[in-house]
C-alpha cells in the first residue's frame, strides 16, 4: 500500500542463495530493518509517494571479507511474478486472501495433544505449489516446539498443555513459499490467545495482620485494611475478589465490619470498652474470587486487632469520708494513705491519679501527692499545727487522671470524685510562745533615768497566760534599758538619745528571752520608738569661705539639724550681735529653708573677716558659730594663699626661674663650695647659702631681707632636710652648731672662717648680694614689666622637719658640665614643675 505502519512485515528476501556465510546484514535504507531470516519490516512509518521505491541490502561476511548486496523494489498494489529462470529474487505483491485468523487456545488444556488449532491457507496455492512454515515464540523460541504447522497443508497443532499465567498470547508468523524457496505470500502474523481458567486461588498479602483501635472509638472508625491478590486474567470474574469476616474470637458478633470489595475493617458496635470486655480480638479474614460465588476460590488470613486504652473511666474513692490525726508542732509528716479505684490500664497516663486540696488548706499546713507504685493519695503535714488555735481541720480532696477524660466521660462526670479527709490536731505540752514576735513601745527621748514603760509580754500557749514566766534581756546595743524578770516591763538606765542611734530615725531593737519553769524558752523583739524631742540647734556647716572680689558677690551657708524634721527647717540665719562695721560690711538673706546668702558691700577691702552668725529652728533653738571670710583678690577661691596653704605648696614659674639663678651663681667666678637653693613658699621667693652651716636670704615686695644660720644638712640619698631655728644674733662660725637666728646686716662686720670656703663672709656677701637683689626684684614684676604683688612673698618659720627633702639641693660638683643632674632631679621634681608652669 501507499502507507505502512512502523513494525509491520514487507516481505521476505532469500538470504541464503545470495551470501550463506553472511553474518552482518545491512540495510541501505534506514525507514527498513533486516531479519537473519530475509523479513523485511518497516522501522518507522513509511509513505510512498511514488510508485516505487527501492533499496539495497548488504551481506557481509567478516571473516572472509566478502560482501554481496540485495536490490529490493517496492511498487504500488501491483502483481509481480518472477519469471521463469530468472536468478534475481523480487518480492511478489499479489492480492491478499490469507489474513490473520483468530486463534485461541485453553489454559490447561487436556489434550489429546497435539491439538489441532486451525489451518492456514495462501491463495497463492491456486497456481503454485506452497509449502507452509512458521516461527516466534513457541516455535524456534522458548518454550521450543510447542507449535508446529503440517508443510503441506498448513494445519497448526499445539503438542502441550500452557499456563496462562506464563505465556497469555504467541505471535507466531507464518510463511508461504515455494518449492525453490521464494515467497509466495507476505508473511502472515498469527496471534495465538491463552483463554485464562480459573486456577488460582487468590492470596492475602499478610498471613497475620496486626491493627490498634482505641475503645470508645466511634461507628465507623476504621482499624485497618487486609488486601489479597489474584494472579488469573485481571478484569475477568477469576480475579473479581469478595472480602468477609469467617470468624472472631471471642465470639462477639458485630463488633467490626469488613468492606467486601476495598478490605476495609471498621468498627461496627458502639460497645468496644476494654475494660468491660476484652482488649485483644482475633479474626478469620475470607477472600473469594468470582466475587465470592460459592464455586469461587479462596484463602483466609488472621486478623489480630488491640483495643488500646483510652481515659473512659475517672477515679473514684473507696469511701466519701476518711480520718487522721496528727500532734500539734510536728510537720513533714506522712499522716494518712488514700486508695482510689481506676479500671484503666495500669500505670499508664489514664491510670495515675492526680489529688488536689480543693478546701481546708488555705494556711498551706498539707501537701498530698501520689505514691507512683500504689496510686494512693499520700497526705503529709508539712507545717505545723496549732492545737490551741484549731482542735481538728477538714480537708476536701479531689482526684483526676494524669490523661485528660475522653469526650464522653467528660459529659458524663462534670465534676471530679471528692472525699472529706477530718484530720484531729492532739495536744502537746509546749514552750512558751512569743508573738507576736516583734512588739512595740514608745518613749520620749530625754526621759528621766528610771521611766517605766510597757515591756514585751509571752504567753503560755496551754493556759494562754504570762503567769510564771521569766523575762530576760539578750541584746541591749546601747545598754538604755534594764527589763524586770517576772513582768517583762522595761526601766530607763540611762538618758535616751535619738541623735545617738544607728541608724538614725530607726527602731531601737532589744532582744528578749522569755523563760517557763520547765525551761523552755522562746525570743522575740522589743521594738523601741524613740520619739524626738527637740534638743539639739541647727548648726552651721562651713567654718572658712573664699570669697573672690569681684568676680563672687556673696557666699553661700547651709545648716543642718541632727533632731526629727517636725523639730528643724526652715532656718533662720541672723548676723549675732555684730558690730556697727560688720553691719555695715555684711548682709544676710535667705536662699531656702536650710540656706542663706553672705553678702559684702563693695567698698570691702580685701582681708580675712570674721562675722559672726545666729541660725535657728522653727521652734527657737539657736546657736551662734563666727565664720572666717576671706575676701580675697582673685578669680578663684582656690588662688587665695590661705586657700593654698590649706590645699598645700604650689611652686610658680618664677620660683623655679629663681632656682635656676641660684644653681647658675654656684658656677660663677668666684664660686664657693657652698649650697644656694631658692625657697618658694606660697608666692614667696628666697635664696639659702650654706658651708657647713647655712645662710638664708628671703626677699618680700618691699626688698626687705634678713640672713640667719640653719642646722647642718643631713643628707640622706642625696637630699637635704634643712631646718630653721630661732636664735641670738651670731657670727657663722658661731652659729655653726647652735642654729640661731640673725640678719645679715649683724653678720656683716665680722670676719668668718668656713670651712673649705676660700672668701670671707663680707666677700661674700659683696657679691651675692647686688645680684640676688636684682634678680628678685625682676622676679617680682609680671610679663608687662609691672610690679606685682603676689609673686614674690615673705615666708615665715613653719616647724621643723619636712619629709619631702630640699626642692633644690646643689652639690658641690666642679665638672663643667655640673648642670646635667637638672635633668635626673627624679619623679617628685618632675611633677613639681610640672605643677608650677600650669598657670
């Protein structure tokens, strides 16, 4: 035709007559394959849109290197027959009678075998002689030799009996052809049917099936699913499968139900309680094929079904009511055992109970828990009871599962199951019992020695009395009070002072022993409020203010009282009988209750003052404090030399520029192997000289001087300490060891013999003295080269002894380059300058 289907035979061409050694067959066409029978089938779908079409096929024979090709014509619908005597082998296309015949066969069959099929028959037989032949699966494949076809006549046989679950169909081909071997016909498939028999049963998949199903499930909850298979023809009634239950045990009829086509087990009563019936099942599972007729097959399987535990049953007590007793003070005590009733599983969730107090615990003196291994409410005093306050106490409990109810037992039991439990406290001889254990008196501060008051009062628990007991004091911090042995109050042994107590405004705690005539005791606390009395004046809390002018206009005074705030502020700040000058010099104003504003007029010259100051309290007391102002020249309180002195030295710029003057003179000309330092003290700027004693020279703002000896120096790691002392007036040399005190001018006219020093004292005064004078008088004006009155100052003798050493010892080196220990002076030095040239 002038379309074929991919698959589907063309014909066949005789292999063997052209090459038989062949071994690689080839087609030169790739829309055709080549069988090693000669079948040539269509590879894909062809269409021949002409009216032929050819193609070659090469054989080739690879061990001998030989090759032949095949010319293959195919023309539309047209009979071909090959001449007489003609080598070349042509396809023959004639008119198509024999077509492919049903053909079945029984599954099983019993013979007599070989069986006969059918026949096949060519038209092609009408003119020529046809030998018939057939191969596929059956034939010249497994299972060999099951099919044969008579050469002749054609008729197809089966030698043996097929399982259809092995082979369902053979496609066997069948060929015509001539006594020379060339084909008479197109190859005719022929499809062989196996007809399935119903000889197999149909199996489960599980020879036992395990499943769970919680109790009280509902109808219709599903438990599981059982399957089988048959291996017979699907779709057909051998394979149409029917389920059912063949048996259950214990016999309970209608407890589960089965799906017959799906295997589906569900629950089928509303009855499946484990606990009132059994929690295990076993079922007898059917399957039936022919949809369960009873010619159908059939196999059973088991089906062993758990009936799980759910919380469908709630907790009840053995009994409503229950009793216990326990002695009073004991506590941490196990007092009775409660046992319940679960039909649940054991020591599961659903089965463990919980207890609750619902009422009679509200002091919290009981605790109950569960005994794990019992389940029993266990009931335990763990605070102690009062026999005297309660005789017996009753206590509602309450019991619940671990699990939560199931639906249905929830509505059914809305409330849990509750007992009374009656627990009866027994009495016991006790102590003496202090309580409150804190009580509190009151008195006034200041009371005469010997007040009585209230003290602290304990009590027999049994007669509820103090009768018979013996009060003693424990603790008593400042010793204020004596407390009387039988009646526990307390007396005064000294003056109360609220201000005295630590911490102030507080309680004052004593402790006290209360004592029976058994020897029991117990403590408590006596709280003492001592009230305040107003017995202390406020007080002024500054002594010395700096009071810079002009840039300060006032200073600021607070005061302070130490009695309870009802008793003090606000103040009121007054100048005490002041003079006519200092009322003239100074005002007071307020600032705020416990503050007040010292004023100066402004014609105050600038002195230290002293201005004496009346404060009060509210209610009158009063006190009278003088309060040293220093009404000073500056910009800051702390620029003020008394402000320096309180605050310590401060060496300035220009007292270090003198001591380097000092240390260069030592290097002069007419040098002497003495020590020179320049002192700053303050403001104040001098030069000292010594041999083995020492001179001092000390300039103020008006050029005043004096000289004066100094104990030897004592040197000590290479510093000084240089004292000065008060004397007579003497020579150096005779000043040497007594350390007294003159000037230079009484020195001036004698003649002194130092030791190592090569001049004599007026030599060196000559020469020392001119020039240290203008030194110091250029030391004594500011940058503007204007005289000033605060860098150069006098100072004055201040004790003996300083730990700090000399500020500026100069050795007695020679070497010329006897400056370079200024740089090594140490840490103490360092800081120092450091200090002074912060301006």
């Amino acid at each position: 035709p002038s379309k074929l289907e991919a698959d589907k035979i063309v014909g066949r061409v005789n292999l063997k007559d052209c090459l038989s050694s062949a071994d690689l067959i080839q087609s030169g066409d790739p829309d055709f394959r080549v069988l090693d029978d000669g079948s040539v089938y269509t590879a894909s779908t062809v269409v021949l849109s002409e009216e032929k079409r050819s193609f070659t096929i090469w054989l080739s024979d690879t061990k001998t290197q030989t090759q032949k090709e095949i010319k293959v014509l195919l023309e539309h619908q047209k009979k071909v027959l090959r001449k007489r005597g003609t080598k070349e082998p042509v396809l023959r296309r004639s008119k198509r009678r024999w077509a492919p015949i049903p053909c079945s066969m029984q599954e099983n069959s019993l013979g007599p075998f070989p069986l006969f099929l059918q026949q096949v028959q060519s038209d092609a037989a009408q003119n020529y002689t046809i030998f018939y032949s057939i191969s596929g699966r059956g034939v010249d494949q497994e299972p060999l030799n099951l099919f044969f076809i008579e050469k002749d006549t054609g008729n197809l046989y089966c030698t043996r009996a097929v399982d259809r679950e092995e082979y369902d169909i053979f496609d066997l081909i069948a060929y015509a052809s001539t006594a020379d071997g060339y084909s008479a016909d197109l190859p005719l498939p022929l499809p062989i049917r196996v007809e399935d028999e119903n000889d197999n049963h149909p199996i489960f998949t599980e020879a036992v099936y395990n499943f769970e199903v919680p109790e009280s499930s509902r109808v219709g909850t599903t438990v599981g699913v059982v399957c089988a298979t048959d291996r017979d023809e699907p779709d057909t009634m051998h394979t149409r499968l029917k389920y059912s239950i063949l048996e259950q045990s214990p016999r309970s009829p209608g407890i589960f139900a089965v799906h017959p086509s799906t295997g589906v087990i569900t629950v089928a009563a509303h009855y499946l309680d484990r606990e009132v019936t059994v929690d295990k099942y076993s079922l007898i599972m059917k399957v039936q094929d022919m949809d369960g007729q009873f010619f159908g097959l059939m196999s059973t399987s088991t089906c062993m079904i758990t009936v799980k535990d759910s919380n469908d049953n709630a907790p009840t007590f053995k009994q409503n009511k229950y009793e216990a007793s326990v002695e009073e003070n004991a506590y941490n005590v196990e007092i009775l055992r409660i046992p319940i009733e679960d039909k649940d599983l054991i020591n599961t969730a659903n089965w463990r109970a919980n207890f609750t107090i619902l009422k009679g615990n509200e002091n919290g003196h009981f605790k109950i828990s569960t005994d794990r291994e019992t389940n029993e409410g266990v009931l335990c005093v763990v605070k102690p009871l009062n026999y005297e306050e309660n005789h017996q106490v009753t206590l509602e409990i309450g019991v619940n599962n671990e699990a939560p109810f199931t639906r249905d037992v929830a509505l059914r039991t809305a409330a849990m199951n509750r007992a009374l439990v009656t627990v009866h406290v027994r009495d016991q001889d006790e102590g003496p019992e202090c309580s409150p254990a804190t009580q509190y008196v009151r008195i006034k501060e200041n009371s005469a020695v010997g007040s009585k008051v209230n003290g602290y009062k304990a009590y027999d628990p049994e007669t509820r009395s103090s009768n018979g007991l013996r009060y003693k004091k424990l603790h008593d911090p400042k010793g204020w009070i004596t407390i009387d042995e039988i009646l526990g109050s307390i007396t005064t042994s000294k003056v109360l002072d609220r201000e005295a107590m630590t911490p102030r405004n507080d309680l004052y705690n004593i402790t006290v022993l209360a004592i029976d005539q058994d020897g029991r005791s117990c403590t408590g606390t006596l709280a003492v409020n001592v009230e305040d009395v107003n017995d202390n004046p406020p007080e002024i809390l500054q002594s010395y203010v700096t009071v810079c002018k002009p840039k300060m206009k006032h200073a600021d005074i607070s005061a302070v009282d130490p009695d309870d705030p009802v008793h003090g502020a606000p103040f009121y700040f007054s100048l005490a009988n002041p003079s006519p000058e200092t009322s003239r010099m100074w005002t007071l104003t307020k600032v705020n209750d416990t503050a007040a504003r010292l004023s100066y007029q402004k014609n105050a010259e600038f002195q230290e003052y002293s201005v004496p100051i009346t404060v009060k309290d509210r209610e009158g007391q009063s006190t009278t404090k003088t309060l040293r102002v220093n009404l000073c020249d500056c910009t800051h309180p702390s620029q003020c030399p008394a402000a320096r002195r309180s605050a310590g030295v401060v060496l300035g710029k220009w007292a270090i520029l003198a001591i380097l003057l000092g240390i260069a003179l030592l290097f002069c000309k007419n040098t002497v192997p003495c020590d020179i330092k320049l002192i700053n003290k303050g403001n104040s700027c001098g030069a000292c000289c010594s041999g083995n004693g020492f001179m001092t020279q000390t300039v103020n703002t008006s050029g005043q001087g004096f000289c004066g000896t100094m104990g030897s120096g004592a040197k000590n790691g290479g510093q000084e300490t240089i004292e000065m002392v008060k004397g007579g007036h003497q020579t150096l040399e005779s000043c040497r060891g007594t350390g007294h005190h003159h000037t230079l001018d009484s020195c001036r006219g004698g003649h002194v013999d130092v030791d190592n020093c090569r001049y004599t004292y007026s030599e060196w005064h000559s020469f020392t003295q001119p020039r240290l004078g203008e030194k110091l008088h250029l030391c004594n004006q500011n940058e503007d080269h204007m005289p000033s009155q605060d860098y150069v100052l006098t100072y004055n003798y201040e004790g003996r002894g300083s730990p700090a050493g000399s500020v500026g010892c100069c050795s007695e080196k020679q070497e010329e380059d006897g400056l370079d220990f200024l740089n090594n002076l140490g840490a103490k030095f360092t800081a120092l300058a450091e200090t002074c040239t912060k301006r």
